[in-house]
C-alpha cells in the first residue's frame, strides 16, 4: 500500500531546497561566533539593560508568533513552502496580523540575539535570512494564490513579516 503524501507535487517539487537552504542559515547562525567581541569591554557592559531587552523582546514576541503561527496551521504544518492539498487559508490569529508569523518568528529571535551579542556576523546572517525568507515567502504567496484565489485580497490587507508592512500591491 502507498503511503499519501498530502501533496500533488512529486519529491523535489515542494521546495526542498528551500528547507535545506534554512537550516543551512539556522545552523550557521548557531554555530557562528559573534564578530566582533566585545564581551570584555565596557560598552557590552554599559548596555545590558538595552542588550537584555532586545532579546527578551525578540524572544517572547518571536515565541508568540511562532506558538501562535503554528497553532493557527497545525492542520496543513508542513516544512515546505508548497501548501497541502487538503490545506485552507488561514487569515485569523496571528494570520491577521502577518502573512508568514513562522518566518518573523525566527527573524525576530535572531535579530535580538544579533542586539543582545553586538554581533555584526550574526545581524549579516539575520539580513541574508531575511533575503531568503523574502524569496521564500514569495514562491509560497505564488502557490497559495494558485489555490486560493482569495489570498490576493489576504497579501493586500495584510503585511508580510511585520504588521502594516509588505502589503501586496494589486
């Protein structure tokens, strides 16, 4: 008996390179050391409260959006950008707020981890991961809107990664 994939597309269809590109970013931004260091100096220490706040920030609103993203999906939670055949399009939840929460989730802690360092090595991987997201987000808004015609009306009122932001023009 054939195991059903949920998709329509055949392997190498779904954007499984884009999986792999990333983790490729996760695991560089993990493993990376932070550039400069300035562990030692007085600056990182002067500017604990600020470097603590970015990532308290980051990491409970990227935990909000990322919980809530993945609650509000959990039907059609897949880690390709190609949707499920049997998906819906979800607008409610934290997908009233912004068309791809998973993917400000991540930029969001990795952004305040970037301030919480002063790493410009890891702010340069946060920056190329939100290139790619941007890229990503797209080919997923191109097959969304294949399937749910709707979703044009969802990308004009509703920003991309941050609230008000990246609406969809026309």
């Amino acid at each position: 008996m054939e195991k059903k994939s949920g998709y329509s597309r055949p392997f190498g269809k779904r954007g499984e390179h884009l999986v792999l590109i990333q983790l490729a970013l996760v695991i560089l931004f993990i493993s990376l050391p932070a550039w400069p260091d300035l562990r030692d100096t007085t600056l990182f220490s002067q500017l604990e409260l600020l470097r603590r706040a970015a990532l308290a920030i980051g990491m409970i609103s990227g935990t909000i959006l990322g919980i809530g993203g993945s609650i509000g999906i959990r039907r059609y939670l897949t880690p390709f950008p190609y949707p499920v055949d049997s998906n819906r399009l979800v607008d409610t939840g934290v997908y009233a707020l912004v068309r791809h929460p998973l993917y400000t989730a991540q930029l969001l802690v990795a952004t305040g981890w970037s301030i919480h360092e002063i790493s410009l090595s890891h702010l340069l991987v946060a920056i190329v991961a939100t290139i790619f997201f941007h890229f990503k987000a797209s080919k997923e808004e191109a097959w969304l809107t294949e399937k749910h015609p709707e979703y044009r009306e969802y990308a004009r009122k509703v920003g991309k990664f941050l609230p008000g932001t990246g609406k969809k023009k026309q």
